[in-house]
C-alpha cells in the first residue's frame, strides 16, 4: 500500500470475520486475509470552533462484524450535523465517547467486506451514509458501514458527486415516502428547497409523480424550477401563504422556525402531513441531560400531535435521516438516471478540513463542500 495512507497491515488467519480484497480465494473466506489496523482519519479530541480538529495517522481501524464493509473513502461531505455536532450538537450522546470521527457520507470503493455480506464485493465502487448517531464517522481513508447502508455507485457520477447525496436524500426520503408516503399526484411543499435535503426533497416528490411547490432564497429559483418544481418562491419577498395556491398532502420543513410551521401548518389538507427537521430531543437532551431531555421533548412532541390533530386535522412529526435499503435503492436509481443529484460548491483535500469547516461555519460557502482523500 502506497505510504500515503500511512497504514499498518496485519494478517488474520481463517477464522476471522474479513474478507480481504484481490484474493479469489476468499470469496467463501478461506485464506490469508489483510486488512488495515490503523489510517488516516481526522479527530475530533473535543467541542469547540474548527481549530479542534485533527488531522491523525494511525487510528485505529476496528476489525469488521459479519454485516460490514470496509470502505476505501476517495470523498465525503460536510453535513450541517457534522459543524453542528463538533460545535458540541449531541454532547449529551458524544461527549463521554471523544473523541470522535465526524462524517456521514461517503463515496469509495470496497476493501474488505464482513463474512455475511452477500450484495457487495470487493472492488466495487459504492456510496452511502452512515446513521446520525454513528459514533466512528467517514472523514477517514477507510470508513466502516453496514452493508445495508451503501449501493453501488453509478458510473455516471464521481466520487465527489456521489458522496454528496446519499445522507440528505435518505433524511428527504425518510420524510416524503415513509413518513409521508407520498403518491403519485399529491401535492407536496418544501419549505427551504435550496439545501441539499430540500433539493433532495423536491427532485424526490417530482420522480413520484407529484405536484411540488418550494420556498427558497432567489438564486435557487431557477435551480428548483428546472429539477420539475412547479412554484419555486423567494420567501424573502413573497407573501407565502398568499402566494402558494391551494393546499398540500405533505409539507417538508427543512427551516423549522415557529413561521415556517404556521405557514405549513395552514396550507395543508386535513389528513396530510408536516414533518420538520428540527426536532427537539437532542437539543432538549443537551440542555436538560438524557434522563430530563428525552422525556421532555417526548413530551412535547406528543403535545403538538394531540394539538394538530384535534385543531387541524393533520399529523405532526420530527423526521431525522434513517438507514433504509429500500430508500437508498431508489436514490441510485434515480442517481443513475440523472434524476437526482445534490451539486458540489467546493472541494477541499481532507487535510484542509479545518478551512472546510470553517467556511460552513462563516457561511462565505452556502453550497455544498466535499473533501477528498488522496
């Protein structure tokens, strides 16, 4: 292995679970198996600013359980929740488990795989996202993911297009197909369609035949109009709810504030469903502790179901990003069609990944950031 991965190798016999790449003996796990103990990847020691993040080379790389997949990581992007979790988002999770790798996307190829895996192979490209609470993230030369959280990378895409995708198109299709369970002629609103999960949610909605209307900043209009939204609105300058006609089966808010919650709340037909980002749990558990939090904001979820449902008629959910294999098929469908893809603003090597995040963090970059691993 070339030096610039800076990774140790070492030798299992057959009864470990690993799979190693190049040997055609071991495709029913017979043999000599290599696999990485320590690579690059970067740290995060402890909560604060951009600065406390490390760029290391020689953590530790975890020997694979039967269901997962070693991942030679070649991109990754930068999630609003991996700045939201270094700046301290989840301490109440985190914080006794620093430190930690951020990262949830990630686009490669397959270096090792569990004895049970059966649909993946070494060698393949893939892409895909791990849960929002893994605890060992993708900003690192090799990424371990469940089988069940990559597919196969189309042909058509980089792998810096590629990793861009998967997390905020499994948090929209969470959303609009299991919460929601949209279907073909509904109407669907996406509050805040210019990010990637609202960009993710609208090109969704279109390929499952509804009729999506989007709320946006100016300079995503024409972005939004030309993946098949059919209203595309700049919330700084309309009035919303004058504005958008008729009303919706579902509304997906990517915003989350009080406003934006009325104005979904309103437009929506009896029976339809309004599901937001920004539910309360972790904050709530941050401020308050687990054991005060988490029933706390139970609590008031539960609330604001009773409430909705008696006043409007409408259900009422906090979604979040879910592994799903169902979903994430139908992602490289549309992937590879050309119906769905999230665009890259900048690139970043993976050693630059402070300036990375801080650029997030100052907002001088809106658009979506990758860092590459060389």
């Amino acid at each position: 292995m070339r030096s610039l991965f800076r990774s140790k190798q070492l030798q299992f016999s057959t009864t470990d679970n690993i799979k190693h790449l190049h040997s055609p003996s071991n495709k029913l796990g017979f043999g000599i198996r290599t696999v990485f103990t320590t690579s690059r990847a970067v740290l995060l020691p402890r909560f604060g600013s951009a600065d406390v993040l490390e760029v290391r080379d020689d953590v530790r790389v975890p020997d694979l359980k039967p269901n997962e997949v070693l991942v030679r990581a070649r991109a990754v992007s930068v999630n609003p929740l991996d700045t939201r979790m270094r700046a301290g988002y989840g301490r109440s999770l985190f914080e006794s488990l620093l430190p930690l790798i951020l990262g949830r996307d990630v686009s490669g190829e397959i270096a090792a795989v569990g004895h049970s895996v059966k649909t993946l192979k070494v060698g393949q490209e893939v892409f895909g996202a791990l849960h929002p609470t893994a605890v060992r993230g993708t900003y690192t030369d090799y990424a371990i993911l469940s089988e069940d959280q990559l597919t196969q990378k189309p042909a058509t895409l980089s792998h810096v297009e590629a990793s861009a995708i998967p997390f905020a198109a499994l948090t929209a299709w969470r959303a609009l197909k299991s919460t929601a369970r949209i279907t073909k002629g509904q109407r669907v609103l996406v509050v805040g369609g210019g990010g990637a999960v609202g960009y993710s949610a609208v090109q969704l909605a279109v390929a499952a035949g509804c009729a999506v209307s989007a709320t946006c900043e100016s300079e995503s209009i024409d972005r939004l109009l030309a993946a098949g939204a059919e209203q595309a609105l700049d919330y700084t300058s309309e009035d919303l709810e004058v504005t958008l006609k008729g009303q919706y089966n579902a509304v997906l808010d990517t915003i989350g504030i009080q406003q934006t919650e009325r104005m979904g709340i309103n437009l929506l037909k009896r029976g339809g469903h309004y599901m937001t980002l920004q539910g309360e749990s972790a904050s709530l558990a941050d401020r308050y502790g687990l054991a005060i939090g988490l029933p706390t904001a139970t609590a008031i979820l539960l609330k604001k179901q009773l409430q909705y449902r008696l006043s409007h008629g409408i259900e009422y959910y906090w979604t979040y990003m879910r592994t799903d294999a169902e979903g994430l098929e139908e992602i490289h469908r549309l992937t590879a069609a050309g119906r769905l893809k999230v665009p890259v603003q900048k690139t970043f090597p993976i050693t630059q990944v402070r300036e990375a995040h801080d650029a997030k963090d100052k907002r001088t970059i809106p658009g979506k950031v990758v860092l590459e691993l060389d």
